[in-house]
C-alpha cells in the first residue's frame, strides 16, 4: 500500500508544481525542496540505527520526502525545456 500512496502523492504534486513554479520559481522551489528532502533523508537514516524502526514513520517521511521531491526537483527538466523552447524560439 505504501507504494501505491507514493505514486499518488508525486502524480498530485507533480499537476501542483507546474502552477508553483510561475508563481514561486524554479530556485526557490528546488532549495525548499532540498531543505525538506535533506531532514527526511537525515531522519530516515537515524532511524534506521534503532533495533525496531517505526514503518508508520518510515512510510510518512517518505510520502514527505516523494511530495517535496515532486514540486521541487521532479518536473525540472519538463520546466526547463519549455523555457529553453520559449528562449530559443525565434519570434516572427
């Protein structure tokens, strides 16, 4: 069940990502992202160190870690090539 909330969550906030980056940016976006992607990997892995790691808590950190990777690095490369179209298309 797990992976089936991870494909949900990056499919709703990959469609959320596209309106944020007109309004927000792709920089502030990605550090953001970053930000949030970095504690939820620090957290995972000290978690990993107990004897019995709680799965409910792995699994939220995750689904975090899938939205925040979603609206900050995942669609950058769809982004930037429409920006590069838009830069390098000639205007008539």
């Amino acid at each position: 069940m797990p992976s089936v909330a991870n494909t949900g969550i990056l499919l709703l906030f990959i469609i959320v990502s596209f309106g944020l980056v007109e309004r927000v940016g792709r920089r502030p976006l990605l550090l953001i992202g970053g930000i949030i992607m970095a504690i939820c990997l620090f957290v995972i892995g000290g978690l990993g160190f107990r004897q019995t790691p709680p799965g409910t808590v792995l699994v939220a950190l995750t689904c975090i870690w899938t939205a925040a990777y979603a609206v900050s690095a995942g669609p950058i490369g769809t982004v930037g090539r429409a920006y590069q179209f838009a830069i390098t298309k000639p205007e008539p």
